[in-house]
C-alpha cells in the first residue's frame, strides 16, 4: 500500500537538527522523497508499523509533528502531479 509520510521537526536547536536527519535517514529507508519533509512509500503492515515505531522514538511530540497518509493500494487515482519534479509509481521497477 501507499503510504505518505510528513514531518516537521523543531529544528531551533542542536538536538532539533540531530533528530531531523535521523528522521529523514529512517525514511529514505522506506520510500521516495518527493519534497523535502514528504515521503511516499510503498509499504506493507508490517513495514507500515516498523517506520512508525522508529519514527516515534526519534520524533519530540511536543515540538515535531509526524503524519502518516495511507493512500491505500488504488493509490494511482489519488495523486496528480504538477510541476519541475520527474514523477514515478513507487511499484513500477527501478534501474540502478
């Protein structure tokens, strides 16, 4: 499934900074970034719950917000794309 991930993180100080590149490092890890604080990653349950989970223990819930958007499977009906940036499905293959 399609899942979109945001954040904003405090970063007014050094440990803001420090939590806002562990926040992005975690999310590279599951999907595409498509601005700079959104992700979108195609995920199943139990990936869903492991970037959740390491997220939470990063995150200052009383400084940073996190969002999480499950666009669901019939995710190609829900996104329109305008703009500079290449667009790409998160299942289609990819070439290194």
């Amino acid at each position: 499934m399609l899942v979109l991930i945001t954040y904003d993180v405090n970063t007014e100080t050094k440990s803001g900074k420090t939590r806002l590149r562990k926040v992005a490092k975690i999310c590279v890890n599951y999907g595409q970034r498509v601005q700079n604080s959104v992700f979108e990653c195609s995920l199943d349950p139990v990936q869903l719950h492991n970037v959740r989970e390491s997220l939470l223990k990063v995150i200052d819930e009383e400084k940073d917000s996190l969002r999480f958007y499950n666009l669901g499977n019939n995710y190609k009906n829900k996104i329109e794309h305008y703009g500079s940036k290449d667009t790409y499905l998160p299942d289609d293959p990819m070439i290194f």
